[in-house]
C-alpha cells in the first residue's frame, strides 16, 4: 500500500505516478473520497459515542423525569452508537479496498512507457560465434539432461525432467547462488510453498497477475510463484532492529500456471509451470532502499559472470512494473538460438508498499515505528541453464563447463553427448 499520508500531502506526485505507468489517475480520486469517507465516518462515531460515554455519567446523578429523559435519549443514542459503528466499519472496507488498488508510487528516473520502452544500461560478455547455433532442447536432450516428452508424459505440457548432468547443473547451479549469498552475510532459507491468502495479498500477489498463481481451494492455499511472498510475509507484523538491513537467500520450487502465454515459448524450459529458484530478499530503511536496490544487482551480475554468459542490465519501463515495484532492473543473458538476450534476473525495488499491507516496522532514531523498506532479487534459476548450454556450446555436441561451476559435476570441464 501506498503512504495515505503522501497521498493526502501530495496527490499529485501519485496521479504523476499513475500517469507514468499508463494507469488510471481516477484510482487516485478514488483513494482520497475513500480515506476522506473513512476519516467523516470515524469522527461521527467517535462524536455520538462520546455523548453516549457523557449521557450514562448523567443518568446515574439524574431522578424523576430529568432521569427518564435521558434514558430514552441512551436508548436512541444506542441505535446510533451501533449505526455510526457499521458505517465506520463499511468505510474501512471501502477505504482498504480503492488503498489496494493503487500500485506503488514510481521511483524517480524510471523510464515512462510499457514493456517495450525500457533502456539498456550495459552490456556485458562477449557473444560466441557460432554459424549455426543449436537451442537448448537440442543440446539437452544430446546429453541426456532434458526429458520434455516424459515430462509430458507424467504431468502434462510444460513440465519436463531434470537428469544427468541436467539435474547436477541446476543443483549446482543453485548451491553456487547460496554459497555466494552466504559469503555476502544473507541468511539462507527454505521457506515454505503454500502460503495463506493474506501472505499472497501482504506482497501483491493477488492483484493484476492472480491468475497467475495456482490455489489449492480445499484448503485455501496458494502455490508461491517466488519465494519473494514467503520471505516478505515471515516478519508480517513485526518490529524489526534495522540498524542494517536484514537480508535472506530463500531457496524453493516456484510455480507459475502461465496463464496467458499460451502460444509463447512453448518450446523447452523458457516458460514452464515448474522450476527451481535462489531469491534474495531485504528488509532496510527506506533511506538506504535505493542504495540496497544497486547491491542487490550488482550481486546479480556477479553471478552471472561465474557462469560466464553474455548479458545485458535494463531499467524496466514503468508500465511493466508489478503493483508493489517502485522501480525494476533486469538482467537478460544472451541466447544464441534466439538471437536475442532473455531474462533471467530482476531486482525490484519495493519501497514500503509491501511492509505496510504486512505491518514490518522499525524504530527510528527517536524511538518511534516506522514502515520498513523490502527489496527482492533474483539469484538463479532454472531457466539459466538455456544461455549456459546455449552459449558454452561446442562445434562437436559437447558443452564447456563454466569453472565456477565444475565442482558440482565432479571436476569435469566439458559434457559429452550420451
């Protein structure tokens, strides 16, 4: 949620907000009629619950007919007293509701426009030269370590099998994101998948995108699409000591029903339902939030030099932004067989928007609660095993072992075709 109190100081800065990111101003008319309609509701209950308070005092002093006078007015006042209190109680509601409708006030320096319009910052790697690159199915299946048919077979489209030397990079892969998170002092985590309604609502996941998540409705659960939801909710309603920022590495299976993207990437393990992820996570100081969004990405990047792909780093359009970024920075490794780089990291900037709808705070110099800042990044995944097979690829079928990574495939420097 935004900050009701730059809201009523500032609307403009919010509608300017709205504006940069192709979205309705009327939700922010909307919010203020609402804040202001909860604020009217408050004081008139607050007003007929204070003579109500002042009436039972003189009841108890009064005799004769003064006395029945007033114990027909407590009746009345009563009726309004209970009046006034489900009206205060339905503004509430409204007010909640038109606060969550309202996405995250946009960071300065954002570039405006949709998914089309962001701006490269940097390149990065050298791109190989391959006459005639083969994708990453292809060089999957030669070596026995994507099984997409079987995959298929057992659960459906877009579900595959890890094997060999597939199942060894990927967890190699993941283990080389921990050991650098833990290198840099972030606490690794494996968090739970199914999450409540309101750990998926506390971080924005319920909002534009829901349909993008799956729901066990039995038990009212929802499958987490990044452990980003899971560590955010895990200090719900909590006051933290933020004289540095607390920082966590959450290791997990994410899920993703893909809705929408049918027809797109259909192909491998681009867009699938399934997959495995490092997410890092920080709760800080609004003051040091931008400073902590830049570390944040630079330990991206970090990582994808050890598995020495080319990439380049964009500053995301605001337009493409999820409701609870503030600002959004990726990092998309080059695919040979696409001609073109791809995602595979993206670093947000939360601001406060998710620790005020799950209540996180700190106290600041003066002793007094104020709503923490959260961040989240990614660290790897499985969808970087496409640029490394992609790019580490070799004239015969065989596939160059990154250094960083071939301690976890047992020494060895090159994958040879089964």
């Amino acid at each position: 949620m935004i900050d009701l109190r730059l809201l009523r100081e500032d609307p403009d800065v919010v509608r300017a907000s709205q504006r940069t990111r192709g979205e309705s101003e009327s939700l922010v008319d909307d919010l203020l009629r609402a804040e202001e309609g909860r604020r009217s509701a408050v004081q008139a209950f607050e007003a007929v619950r204070a003579e109500q308070k002042a009436l039972g005092k003189r009841v108890s002093q009064a005799t004769g007919d003064e006395k029945a006078a007033l114990l027909a007015r407590t009746k009345e006042l009563s009726a309004e007293v209970k009046a006034a209190e489900a009206a205060a109680t339905q503004a509430e509601q409204v007010l909640r509701q038109a606060h969550l409708a309202v996405p995250n006030v946009v960071e300065a320096g954002a570039p405006p426009g949709g998914e089309d319009d962001f701006v490269v910052l940097r390149e990065v790697g050298q791109k190989p030269d391959l006459a005639e690159p083969r994708d990453h199915l292809v060089i999957g299946e030669a070596l026995r370590a994507i099984d997409m048919e079987r995959g298929a077979k057992v659960s459906g489209s877009r579900f595959y099998f890890l094997t060999g030397v597939g199942a060894l990079l990927e967890m190699g892969l993941l283990q080389l994101a921990i050991a650098q998170a833990v290198e840099y002092g972030l606490t690794p985590v494996i968090p739970p998948v199914l999450l409540k309604p309101e750990s998926m609502e506390g971080t924005g996941f319920l909002g534009a995108h829901a349909s993008e998540i799956y729901r066990l409705e039995a038990d009212d659960l929802f499958l987490v699409g990044t452990s980003e939801a899971a560590l955010a909710a895990y200090h719900a309603g909590e006051i933290l000591d933020l004289d540095q920022p607390i920082r966590y590495a959450g290791s997990s299976s994410c899920f993703r029903r893909e809705a929408g993207s049918h027809g797109k990437d259909v192909r491998g393990i681009m867009r699938v339902h399934q997959f495995n992820k490092v997410e890092m996570f920080s709760f800080c100081r609004p003051e040091e939030a931008h400073a902590e969004h830049l570390r944040l990405l630079a330990w991206e990047e970090e990582m994808l030099a050890k598995v020495e792909v080319p990439y380049r780093v964009i500053d995301t359009a605001a337009g493409d932004l999820g409701s609870s970024a503030a600002r959004k920075y990726d990092c998309e490794a080059w695919v040979p067989s696409q001609g073109r780089y791809r995602e595979v990291t993206s670093t947000s900037n939360c601001t406060t928007f998710q620790a005020r709808r799950l209540g996180i705070r700190y106290r600041d110099a003066d002793g007094k609660t104020q709503t923490a800042a959260t961040l989240n990044g990614t660290l790897a995944t499985t969808r970087w095993l496409i640029p490394i097979l992609e790019n580490h690829q070799q004239p015969d079928g065989s596939v160059r072992v990154p250094k960083a990574l071939q301690p976890y495939l047992g020494g060895r420097d090159v994958l040879e075709p089964a």
